[in-house]
C-alpha cells in the first residue's frame, strides 16, 4: 500500500499495540478474534472484545494501518535486486514505460535529493541478473538514462512495529538520536541474529496463486480464495499451512502504522548508506529494527551498504541528517545518499509469478529486449511527427 493511501491516526493506545503485535505475527487473515483471545490468554487485554475489535477496524477504515506478507523470495528461487537511476526527467515519461517493458519490476518511484532519479526493485529468477543488466545497459545506451546503479539484495531485514519511540500519555512519537548511537554502538550480534542459509522450496502452481492473492490483498479470506481459484477451502488452507506458513515462505506479517498526528506534515525517504564495516552495517540493522519511522532495510551483497526507507515529520528530517554526521563521526557510517521518494510517481506490483511455468521460473530477455527496442522506435516517430 502507498503512502498517499494513508492518513494519519493519532488515538493509538498501548492496547492497541499489544493487540497488532499479536496480528503482527499471525496475519490480518487470521482475524482480530484470534489476537484477541491469545492476548486474554497471556493477561494482557483490558479491553472487551468488541472495543479492540472496533478499535482495530477504525484504525484501518481510517488507513493508519497498512499489513504486508513478508515472503522469502529466496527460498522461492528468485532474487532481488536494488536499481538506482540517474536521469534526465524530460525522458521520465519513457523511461517509465521502459523499465515497466520487464516483468520482473516490482516496484518504482522518483527520487529527489542526492541525484534526481529513480530507484527501482526487481525480483528476478535466480541465474538472470547478467540478462538484467544487459537490459539496463541497453536502456543507458538509448540515452532514456545518465547512470544506473545494480545492487543484488543479500537481506531483508526484519522491521517490527515498535514502540520505544512512541509516548502513548502524549499521543506522539519521540525521537532518541543520540540514544540510538549508543545502542548501535553497544549492540552484540549473536549467532541466532545472522542470516541463515535456507533450501529453496519447490512451489506447486496452487501455492503461486494463493500467495499472490495474499500479496496482492493481505486480509483476503480463505473462502474467497477458495471461490476465485475453484477449489475446496480445505484444499486453500492445506496448500496456505503446509506450503506457504510451515515452510517459511511467508516469515511474517509487516504490521505499518502512521503513527503521527494529523497536523505534522510527513514524508517518505530513502536512504542509501555505506558503512565502514559490515558489521557495523548489522548493528545498525538491529538496532532500527523496531523504531518507529523505518518502514523496510535492505542490505546488499558484497558491500557494507544497507538501503532503507523511513516516514519522518519535516520538523525531524534535519536532525535525522544530523544522526547521519554524527555516525560518520563515531566512524560506524563512511557516507549516505538522501532523498525523498515521490508515491504520486511510483509504481508496485506482486512478485511476477507469471513467469513460473513448467515447475521452473523462466526469464524472457529476448522478448524484453526486443519490446524496448520497438518502444523506443515508436517513441522517435512520435518526436518526428
């Protein structure tokens, strides 16, 4: 869900927090009732059930909460990839309708800050990234692009829903810069917090289509699951137990709150940053992963880079550039690009699950290749006429 999409709900109370946290981990699918009754298990509901339910549905009426599936694109057999563009915007318009030409893009939007661009996601079947770059080489060799940049993903780091930050008496998210260097500082990364090596899982085409459903629409009910692909609903809950949830396909759900008052003016930035040692990098990671204003973290591989998207106030965006000096500073941070990301000009869309056919995913670069061409053919008759 985009940004635009949302609007800020600033009567969260701690119970609703416990209760979305308790979502957080079985999924909106699995409904408030649920939650609910583990949280009265554990002691910690004050509230009856139809307040929290209410409660709980405000919220999302209201758009102040967002859900996600976190899917391991890994053990699927695909891989991500970070792209970074530079580029004249007179050619944004093509350049658009360049890069949507490859079905393996996910997700777009300008970037205004550092460079005037783009930054750009793809998820491509494992053993395709050289045909990938070939297709961005020949996008830069068309002059749509000044440079790009190719980073392949190495990790996705687990975001939370946080409330260290938040002040629930004052209704408000709070900002500790100066405690986070310490604790970015201090931090041990144990074993059990590194990244492990996981098998692929070799889907069937019913798991495909299920968990495309949940990308596309995270609360979609296995019923209407059941009525759309034409099979039973037990043989939906088999397929979402079994193959997507004990699997690890889908790790968890993404739980995303605007946590700002409706008054304070928000935007979303991305941020590239270069750290002087990787495990500089993963203390950082750890350390952010429950704050409030980071909405996704990426590493990459073979770098000490960690690309991250955060929500911050206006009045905030100064002294987080501020953080950025002082780690530089501490030596823990080399250097950072920053900017904002435009959501009126972006674009996302489900993992290209139509390129898995045959018990294999395939990758049709001739094709790209040649629909670029024909794009930009078209596109120079038009600047003719």
């Amino acid at each position: 869900m985009l940004l635009k999409d949302l609007t800020a709900f600033n009567q969260i109370e701690y119970s609703d927090y416990l209760l979305l946290k308790y979502l957080e981990k079985i999924g909106p699918r699995e409904g408030i009732l649920r939650a609910y009754k583990m949280m009265s298990e554990d002691g910690k509901m004050k509230y009856t059930y139809a307040k929290s339910y209410y409660r709980i549905k405000k919220l999302i009426e209201q758009k102040a909460i967002s859900f996600d599936a976190k899917i391991d694109v890994f053990k699927l057999g695909l891989q991500g990839t970070i792209a970074i563009f530079e580029i004249n915007p007179k050619y944004s318009g093509i350049f658009e309708y360049a890069i949507k030409l490859n079905p393996t893009l996910v997700y777009y939007s300008r970037f205004y800050g550092s460079f005037n661009g783009y930054i750009a996601q793809f998820t491509i079947p494992f053993g395709y990234y050289y045909q990938l770059k070939e297709f961005l080489e020949e996008i830069k060799a068309l002059g749509i692009i000044r440079s790009y940049r190719l980073y392949v993903v190495e990790r996705y780091f687990k975001t939370e829903l946080g409330i260290e930050w938040y002040d629930f008496k004052e209704k408000k998210p709070v900002f500790k810069w100066n405690e986070l260097i310490e604790e970015i500082k201090n931090i041990k990364i144990g074993e059990s917090q590194k990244e492990k090596i996981e098998p692929f899982y070799e889907p069937d085409e019913i798991d495909l289509k299920i968990l495309e459903m949940i990308e596309d629409d995270t609360k979609i009910s296995l019923t209407n699951i059941s009525k759309a692909l034409g099979i039973s609903v037990p043989a939906v809950k088999y397929h979402y137990d079994n193959h997507l949830i004990k699997t690890g396909i889908i790790k968890s759900f993404l739980v995303k709150v605007t946590l700002f008052p409706k008054q304070d003016m928000t935007s979303l930035y991305y941020a590239i940053l270069r750290f002087k040692s990787k495990d500089y990098r993963e203390k950082f990671a750890e350390a952010i992963k429950n704050k409030h204003f980071v909405w996704q973290a990426t590493s990459v591989s073979e770098e000490n880079i960690l690309t991250m998207t955060l929500l911050l106030p206006y009045y905030e965006y100064l002294n987080f550039v501020r953080f950025l000096w002082d780690l530089i500073k501490e030596g823990i941070l080399e250097s950072y690009e920053l900017g904002n990301l435009d959501t009126a000009n972006s674009f996302w869309k489900v993992l290209p699950y139509e390129l898995y056919k045959n018990g294999k995913w395939n990758y049709p670069h001739d094709e790209i290749i040649r629909n670029l061409h024909l794009l930009v053919a078209k596109q120079e008759l038009n600047f003719r006429a």
